[in-house]
C-alpha cells in the first residue's frame, strides 16, 4: 500500500509519554509489529521513532519528563495535526478560545510545533513539516499499526466542532451509534475522525483525543494485548458497514483502540 501524503487538517503524527520505554517498545512491537530507530535529544534522552513493518511512518516514543510525572499527568497518547504555519494557526488558536501550553518552536530539521488544549480541555497539537518530509513519510491508513481515526471525547461538541471548524476548516456530518449521537469529522471530504460526549460513566475523565490503530485480525490481536500485560476495556464490538473496534490499556496505563477494517483479514 502507498504511503499517504500530509494534508493541511489531517492527523500527520502521534506520540507516546510513557513511564517506561523499555517495557513500552516492547509491548507494541508485539502487538503492531513495529519496528524502532532512536534519536538522540538535545537536551538529554532519547526519542524513539516508530514505523510499521513496512518501514510506513507511524509516530514516537520517549520517557516522561520529571514535570509531566510531578504534575501526575499520567502515560498517554498525543495526537498532531499537520497546518501549512503553525504559528499563525496557534494564534488564530488562541483568538478562538483554546489554551497554548507551549508556543511553536522548532523540531530539529523536520518541523515545527505547538501543544495546546482546545476550549473545552483537550490535548492536541500542531505540526508544520518542513518541505522535504511532506510527502510520502506517513504508512496508509490499511496498514496493521498506524493510526487510522482520531476520536474526541468531551463535555461540549458544539462548543469543540465549531472551535476546529474555525481553526481548521473541518466539516461535519451526524450518525447515531447505540442511540448515541456520534459527529463525523471531515477534512477536504474525507472521514478522518469523530466526536462524541463523555458518557455519565466518564464525568471524572477531562476530555481527550483518542488514537485508533488497523489490526489486520482484532481478536487475534486482543489476545496478544492480553499475553503481553495489556487489558482490554470494552470490545471487540461492531460498527456497522465499517469494522470492528476495541478499547485497550497498556501495561503502563496508557489507552489505545485497535480497528479492524470490514473484511480485512
């Protein structure tokens, strides 16, 4: 499969906080097949790259820096999303309501970013890629290990679409999934995510971006999530005409969703 090109309002790269690298690398390489190069950061540490099998680009991996552990941020996932000028974007951003927890700067030779927390609280951010990695650096989408949708769960959908409208110029469509009212997200006509509330169950859990990875088998892959220390959530469970889908936990604590595309095997 072809690898995707960067596109302006698209998912571009994810990376992983997480207490124990080792461990961390370990387990998804299990579960995704994904293979690592490491990097060595200026200011000490190292960031591990990740790829699927194929080579496909996917994201990264690094230790929790001591300011993330002592202000009990737990491990997690960061989602980012490509802009053509990340700091007109951060402005707009912050013009349209959200929160910027560190302004742009730059990213070695490869690009340059923003982290901020949308109005009603999510985590996300923006990322520019300098002009020689825009194309052909992402693995498709069909690829056993790379993220494939992008979920925010929050306590104002209207209050969230019209905010990445605004920014981004995402569009939207409605479904209803177990009576549930689910928000599409398009970008240049493409589904590339969705919203929904945060059900009662979640009222202590701040809104965040979930991150979805293609399994090739879901129920195969479940059991190696089990094997290795892993646990499963909720799932696997059926979207119809789409795929199936499960909600998991790694061994440090960090969520994660697997999708299986419909016939995919």
């Amino acid at each position: 499969m072809s690898n995707q090109e960067l596109i302006a309002g698209n998912f571009c790269w994810i990376d992983f906080a997480t207490s124990d690298p080792k461990a961390a690398k370990a387990f998804y390489q299990k579960v995704f097949n994904w293979q690592y190069t490491e990097t060595p950061m200026p200011c000490g540490g190292t960031y591990t790259m990740i790829s699927t099998a194929d080579s496909g680009g996917v994201g990264g991996l690094f230790l929790m820096p001591d300011e993330m552990k002592n202000a009990n941020v737990p491990p997690h996932i960061s989602n980012y999303i490509e802009v053509k000028n990340v700091d007109e974007s951060t402005t707009k951003a912050r013009n349209l309501g959200a929160t910027v927890k560190m302004e742009p700067f730059d990213v070695f030779d490869y690009g340059r970013m923003a982290v901020l927390l949308d109005p009603t609280g999510a985590a996300f951010s923006l990322w520019q890629s300098k002009p020689k990695d825009c194309e052909g650096t992402m693995a498709s989408r069909e690829t056993h290990g790379m993220f494939c949708w992008q979920e925010l769960m929050t306590t104002n959908v209207d209050q969230a679409a019209d905010f990445y409208k605004n920014l981004l110029g995402w569009e939207y469509s409605a479904m209803t999934m177990d009576e549930n009212n689910y928000t599409l997200i398009k970008n240049r006509g493409e589904e590339i995510g969705g919203m929904m509330a945060l059900p009662p169950g979640m009222k202590d859990i701040p809104p965040h971006w979930n991150a979805y990875f293609t399994v090739i088998n879901i129920n195969e892959t479940i059991a190696v999530v089990k094997d290795n220390g892993g646990n499963v959530m909720m799932g696997p469970q059926d979207i119809p005409d789409t795929g199936q889908f499960a909600v998991c936990n790694a061994p440090d604590g960090t969520a994660f969703c697997l999708f299986q595309y419909l016939g995919q095997q």
